[in-house]
C-alpha cells in the first residue's frame, strides 16, 4: 500500500479487507487506539504495517472495510474530506463512534454491518445535508432516535438493525423525512420493511 500512496495519489476506490491480518497470515495491521489487549498479544508477534499511510489518498471517493483485525480506534479512517461511501463490515474489534462521521462531511452512504459501533444516532446531523443512504445493522450499542433524522432533505435509505434506537412512527408528519423511499427499524417499531415510504406515509397520515 505504502507504493500505492505514491504512484496512485488520485486514487478514488480502495478497499481493504481478508488477507492481512487473517489467522496464519504473520502480518497484521498496526493497532489503533485503545485496543483490545488480548488481541494484540496474539498478534505481538507479526509483521505490523501502518494503516495510517491510506491518508494520503485525499481523492478517495469509496472506502470498503471488512472482515479485518482492525484493533482500536482509527481517527485516519474518517479524514476524507470527498468521501462519497464508506462500508465497514464485520471487523468486531474495529472501534467507531458516531460522531468521527464528523471528518466525513460529503458522505452520501454509510454502512456498518456487526461493527462494535457506539454513539447517539443524532450524531448524524452533521451530515444533514449529504447523506442519502444509512444502513446500520447489528451494532448493539447505537441508540438514540431515530426521528431525530427526519428533516434530512436527501435521506433515501434507513436501515436501523439490532441496536437500541426508539422512535415511535405515529410521530411521523408529512413534512417528514420528505426523500425517503426505505424505512427498515428495530422491533417493537412496528415497522420492520417499507418499500414504499410515500405511500405508507399517505396512510399514516390518513389514519391519524
């Protein structure tokens, strides 16, 4: 990757994922910060190289992650000031708060699927009037509400899974949530797939 940063300093996609860092391999990912110690041991002894070198590709449009040993906090992943995507999956020691989304200000996707992910899902704000898609899944440790979103202007996807965010879809309004076409929410919402959200917001209203 270090060759990369030099001869593709433009570069717009990058994707990281099975093969450093898989069992048997004898090289790994520097840690970040606050890292889960156990993890650390077993890899003491690796080939450790320094993620921190993909901030050099300032361009990058789409960042994929998944299934690596991440271990820590890593603040150089949410320093993009053009990143479009950013899809992290299935890395259980990765460490990501919400509000680093902060570092990404032109995201349009955000997707963390069975990421050990914390934070208030009202940390999005700062991303109010970017992002489009929002696909959460399997990290227990957001919470929040999620009608705290619902005057995002391009907001077209929402998928909430498996974590602790409320809301209740009575509180839904027709100035609500005015681009959205799929609504995906945690039990007991009630609402566990709309494909339609214009025509269930139709009916909400009607029925209220």
């Amino acid at each position: 990757m270090r060759v990369m940063t030099t001869a593709l300093p433009n570069l717009q996609q990058l994707s990281i994922n099975w093969g450093l860092g898989s069992p048997g391999s004898g090289h790994k990912y520097s840690d970040g910060e606050d890292p889960d110690e156990e993890l650390a041991r077993y890899h003491a002894n690796e080939t450790s190289h320094d993620i921190n070198i993909i901030s050099n590709f300032k361009n990058l449009r789409t960042l994929n992650i998944s299934l690596v040993d991440l271990n820590g906090r890593y603040p150089v992943l949410f320093d993009f000031p053009l990143l479009h995507k950013l899809f992290i999956s299935d890395c259980r020691f990765l460490k990501i708060d919400l509000g680093m989304l902060s570092g990404l200000p032109s995201l349009k996707e955000f997707d963390s699927i069975f990421i050990p992910v914390t934070g208030d899902i009202r940390n999005l704000r700062v991303l109010k009037e970017t992002i489009e898609t929002v696909r959460i899944v399997g990290c227990h440790r957001v919470e929040g509400n999620f009608m705290d979103l619902a005057d995002f202007p391009r907001l077209k996807q929402l998928k909430l899974l498996g974590g602790t965010v409320s809301g209740d879809i009575r509180d839904i309004s027709r100035h609500d949530f005015p681009a959205l076409e799929q609504l995906s929410l945690p039990r007991p919402s009630v609402v566990v797939w709309i494909m339609s959200f214009s025509a269930f917001l139709t009916c909400l209203v009607s029925c209220k």
